[in-house]
C-alpha cells in the first residue's frame, strides 16, 4: 500500500493486492486476489452522494441503501488516475486504461480505455495485449484463450 493511499474500513483486500499511492478505497469496494491499482486511481460507492448531516438527506445513510458495492476480480488492472463508478464488476485479468471513467462492467481479460471507458481490445494474463481473431494466442506467454460469453477464457488443454 503506498503512501497517502486510503482504505476505508468496510471495504475488502485479497491476497497479494498493489495499491499504489493516493488510491481511494471505500467502504463497499471488494479486490479480489494481484489486483493492481495505479496511482491516482479513485472508487466510488454512492451513485446519488448527498451531504449525510443535511436534514433533508440524512435518512438515506442511515440504512446504507445508498451503498453500492463494486467487484475487482483476480487479477484485474487498474492504471493511473482511473476512476471506478459504484456498481460495476471489473473481470478477471481485465485492464482499464489510465484515467479512464468506469461506468460499466467490463469482462474477463477486456481492455478498456477512455471517459467513459470503452473496449479497444483484450489483454492476456501476463498484461500483453491479444491479437484479434479467432484463434487468440499471446504473443509474450504464448498463452491460448477462446470466446466464454462477452468475455475470454483460457483455452482448454
């Protein structure tokens, strides 16, 4: 964890996770296990944030029904400056682009880039990026990967 880095309580670290300095990690955030979050990077957990000592919102926290829960999975990439909208699951081995706006969920092994974040290819699990095509094999590991829903999975075998 580097410096001025912020984890709130509430929110959950796996194993071998890289948080680097000035992350904002809040309540309601979970990283799964070698998720890599860059400088910079922000998360969120309220959609509709309001002032909780205003009279007029103070009874929407005290149920925590404003509390909207994101997901890193394994292995996911995060790069500098990014910012991580409540709600969305980042997929396994996925990666997000520096300063890249996330408002959506983004599939296993997706690279995303942009505001607001938008696919431009796919990556392997070693972090190089994958030809396009059907039969998908990284260039760097020589790791094989196959279509599995909106995502990749490895291949078979």
């Amino acid at each position: 964890i580097g410096d001025h880095a912020f984890i709130e309580s509430g929110a959950v670290l796996g194993d071998g996770v890289t948080i680097k300095n000035g992350v904002l990690v809040w309540e309601g955030v979970t990283l799964e296990n070698f998720v890599f979050v860059g400088p910079a990077a922000v998360f969120t957990n309220d959609l509709f944030p309001r002032a909780p000592r205003n009279p007029v919102a103070s009874a929407r926290y005290h149920d925590k029904s404003w509390l909207k829960p994101t997901l890193v999975k394994e292995g996911a990439t995060i790069g500098a400056s990014a910012t991580i909208v409540c709600g969305v699951t980042l997929g396994r081995y996925s990666m997000v682009g520096a300063g890249a706006v996330v408002l959506k969920d983004i599939p296993d092994f997706r690279l995303v880039v942009g505001n607001p974040a938008r696919p431009i290819g796919w990556v392997c699990m070693c972090g190089e990026r994958l030809p396009e095509g059907k039969a998908i094999r990284c260039k760097r590991c020589g790791r094989a990967y196959t279509a599995a829903g909106t995502g990749l999975a490895p291949a078979e075998g």
